[in-house]
DNA sequence: TATTGTTATACTCTATAACTATA
DNA sequence: TATAGTTATAGAGTATAACAATA
C-alpha cells in the first residue's frame, strides 16, 4: 500500500472562480495575460517588447508619424516614449527627420533595418495570433475580435 | 471669414491601425484597459484595487482559502500577495485563522464586515459589467466570455 | 496662450533570492 | 527534501510637474 501523503496547496482541490469567471473583466484580462506571455517570449529574440513591436509596426505603416502621434494611438504618455525611441534610434532602425511644416514635432521613419524587422517581426506575430487562437475556428476569432472592438471603441 | 488654424497632432488625422486591429492580441489589451479604467475608478469607493477584490470574492466563496491557492488561483506570487492580505487584515476585512491540518498555512476568512463589503462590491461590478457590455446583447456578451475563455483555458 | 518633445522623479506592479517553520 | 509564509530588494511599467522651443 503506497504511503499516504498530503497534496501541497497548489495541487489541492482548486478554488470556487464561478463568480469571477461569469465577469467580461476577469475574463479579459486572463486572456491578455496568456497572449502577452507568449508575445513577450516570441519578441525577445527580436529585442522587442509588445510597445516596440506597435511602434514600429504603426511607423511601417504611417511614416513619419509623431511622438504625439503614437502616444495617442497606443495610450501612452509621452514621457514614457522618449527612451524608447531613443533606444530604436541608437539600434538604427529608426529615424528622426525634422517634421516638414511643423518645427515642434520630430517625424518620425522606419530605416532599411527597421524595415526589414517588422517584416521578420510581423510574421512571428501572424503565427503567434494562429497559435493563441487555435482553439478557435477563423468564424469564432473573427467574432472575438468584433465583440472585443465593441467593448472599447 | 474664420483664422486658419493647424490642427494639433492630437486631433489630426488619426493613424492607420489596421494591422494592429487585426490582431486578438491587441484587441484584448485595448478592451482590458477599458475596463480596468471603469472598474479601479468604481472600486475606489470602497478603497479596493482590483486585485483586492479578486481576493475578496474568492474568499466570499471559498472561505478558509489560504495565500497559497490564492496566488495559485490568481497568478499572483507570494511575495506581492503578503502586504495585501496584512492590509486587509488590519482594516478588519479578513481573519487569520490556523489551517485545521496544515501547521504551516493560515486559512483566510472574511469578518462581518468584509462579508458585507464583498456585497456592496460585487453588486457594483454586475453594474459595472452592464454598461462595460452595453454595446453587447445577452447572447454577444455570453459568447465573448465562451471564447476568451477558449483563448485562456 | 497652447502644443511638442524632453528631463527628472515618484509611485505602483511584478519578479527573484533567501530565510523560518512545518510537512 | 519540499512547501507555506515571509522579508528585502530589484526591475518594469506608469504617473505628474516643469522646462525650452515653436505654433
């Protein structure tokens, strides 16, 4: 007869989540968790993290568009951008042009090499979004995108 | 005739997010931070965080739940969950009490008046949830919480 | 007078190592 | 030897105030 042994706490009988389970926030933010997880994991071996990739990726596909800009779209503040395009400038895969009718503002551009990285990047995330929803049919990952866009837009 | 005057960057044309809004990943943290919003503002009434009641509504229903299962259940580590449960010990939400089996745990129990926080809260968050899904019918806001979960679990 | 980009700084959140008491 | 709870601490992420240059 195998000896008797007490399960630890984290294989014990799970805890009662119904209430928080039947919540769109509890929910939400579980799945953001996860998908962020694998991003981050999926990213590093670009050097970027999940900020970076939207920077660059809205850079590819608006040029020369402004701190002020980005920070609008991705809701950040604009101090918390600055070392982060300064430290895409210094990788080279940015650039700053003078803004052509406003002396305030920095445009900004993507170079060959940042280019080329979204591209690379823009790839991995394809996958990535085809892994995180595999359990999903491409009817059901279309719905969640809409419903999620009806939540926040 | 009215003064020409350049639009800010803030309000200019916005930019070009297709590429972003195709992806759940994107989706889900843009609908999250949207809700977070909502729900630390209306938890601030009763001075709790979010995370405060997550641990609040998981013990209204699992009482005796200890740290352990908690950060198990939550994904929370040890050493953070420490400080929140010692604040909510101190102002007479929840009990200490020794764990019937094991010496080295201590089982978590709401006090009166935890118990009837937990109520008041909770009863805010299904307000809460309502005008979060408002854009959403019944049936939409069922389905979207069926494929997050199909995403997380 | 308002806006862009910036510096400095503070506050919160999250993560790691190491200790103690008990299993 | 492993686990529960804890301490101390480090690192991200996020927030506000204030400044110079330009609109």
């Amino acid at each position: 007869m195998p000896t008797a042994r007490t399960p630890s706490s984290s294989e014990s009988a799970a805890l009662d989540t119904r209430v928080l389970e039947s919540l769109v926030g509890y929910n939400t933010r579980r799945a953001w968790s996860v998908i962020s997880s694998v991003f981050a994991e999926r990213m590093a071996v670009y050097g970027l993290k999940q900020v970076d990739f939207s920077v660059l990726s809205l850079l590819a596909h608006n040029p020369g568009a402004t701190s002020r800009q980005l920070c609008a779209t991705l809701d950040i503040l604009p101090p918390n951008l600055v070392s982060l395009v300064a430290a895409m400038d210094s990788r080279g895969l940015i650039e700053r042009r003078p803004h052509p009718t406003d002396g305030r503002a920095v445009g900004l551009h993507l170079t060959a090499a940042g280019r080329k990285l979204v591209r690379e990047a823009e790839q991995t995330v394809t996958q990535l979004e085809l892994d995180a929803s595999a359990k999903l049919t491409v009817r059901e990952r279309e719905t969640l995108i809409k419903l999620l866009q009806k939540v926040y837009l």
